[in-house]
C-alpha cells in the first residue's frame, strides 16, 4: 500500500476514536476530537497531491479517498445529532449524508461508462463550508466544556445575564442550529447542480434498469 493510501485508510481508522472521544464530552477528549478533524482535513488535502506526485495513483485510491471523507463528514454530523446540547435537528444531516452518497453513487456510474464527473464550483464550495462548519461546531463544544468545567454554567443559563455574557450564550446556543442550517442548503444545491448537469446519463441509467 503506498504512502496516499495509508493516509486516507488513518483517517478511516480514526473514525471510530473521533466518535468516542465526542461523547466523552470532556474539554481534552472534544479537543483531542477537533485535532483528529482537522489532521483528517489535512490528510484529504494532500493524499492526492502525494498520489500524483508520487506517480502513485491507484484504482483503490480513487475508490477510498471519497469514500475515507463522506464517512469522517457523516460521523461528525450524526453525533452533532446526538449531542442535545447543539440541538441540531436530525433531518439536516439525513438530507446532507443522502445528497454525499447519491453524487457518489452519481460518479460510480458515470466512472462505469469511463465518463469523469469532475468537482464543480457549487460542489467545492459546500466542501469547504462543511469543514469550516464542523470545525467551528468543534469549538463550539469545547467552549461550552469549558463553561461547565469551570464556570458550571450553560449557555442557556449564560443568557439570564445582562451584558456580553447574554450574547456569548445566544451564540453559542444558536450558531450550531443556523451554521447546520446553511451548510444543509449548500449541501442540497450542490447536489441538484451535479444531477441537473449530469441528467442525461441519471436517465440514461434509469432506462437501462427499467428495461431489465
């Protein structure tokens, strides 16, 4: 296994160690979470730049690396889901991870048919504000972990006061609702863009199964 590819299969590995250290909930294991996210960005940014480099590109690599990031992105937003204190509805990540394994089966098939369907703007964009958002939601926690370690307190009850501590606890208490909220539209135009674009060969497909 060459180097690209050990990279992505760590942060497959790391999935499992992300998720525990969310729901010990403490201030070390939600940073130790936040390092492992980030460290996993990394790896995705520059496991193809190696592959190319390297002249290491692989039939597996293609396979894994999206795969290694739809579930890493899927595992951060189900247990935002299971996190009450974030209050981040379930249909939100339901539409997200949908819109992720829809486009991928999109692409397989289009890959079957030795057609590329490369990343458009609309689809890097929603990349992007994903990470930005997780990672931001990440500190979000591990500012409320702190407030319960060392203020006891919440940010519900932080919004009782008068002052910055009102706003701090309304932020902290709504962002990760309207951050999810923004990233899951993203998410779903992205996801039209890519079929709207590539409806030819999704009804292409569809009447070759139909036919059967």
């Amino acid at each position: 296994m060459n180097l690209a590819n050990k990279l992505t299969m760590g942060r497959i590995i790391a999935i499992p160690f992300f998720i525990l250290f969310m729901f010990i909930g403490n201030i070390y294991t939600r940073v130790a979470a936040l390092l492992i996210f980030i460290l996993a960005a990394l790896t995705d940014m520059y496991d193809g730049i190696i592959a190319r480099h390297r002249e290491e590109v692989t039939n597996f690599g293609k396979f894994i690396d999206p795969l290694a990031d739809k579930l890493i992105v899927s595992a951060a937003f189900i247990s935002f889901v299971q996190l009450r204190e974030l209050a981040i509805p379930a249909w939100m990540v339901i539409l997200v991870i949908s819109r992720e394994f829809i486009i991928t089966g999109l692409r397989s098939v289009a890959a079957s048919r030795g057609t590329i369907i490369s990343a458009s703007l609309s689809g890097k964009f929603k990349t992007t504000s994903q990470m930005v958002v997780i990672i931001t939601i990440l500190l979000i926690l591990i500012v409320n972990a702190v407030l319960k370690n060392y203020w006891h307190t919440t940010p519900l009850e932080l919004q009782a006061f008068l002052g910055w501590e009102r706003v701090l606890g309304y932020i902290l208490d709504r962002a990760p609702y309207w951050l999810m909220l923004v990233v899951t539209i993203l998410t779903v135009i992205s996801g039209f863009n890519y079929i709207f674009k590539n409806k030819q060969l999704l009804f292409e497909e569809i009447s070759i199964k139909t036919t059967r």
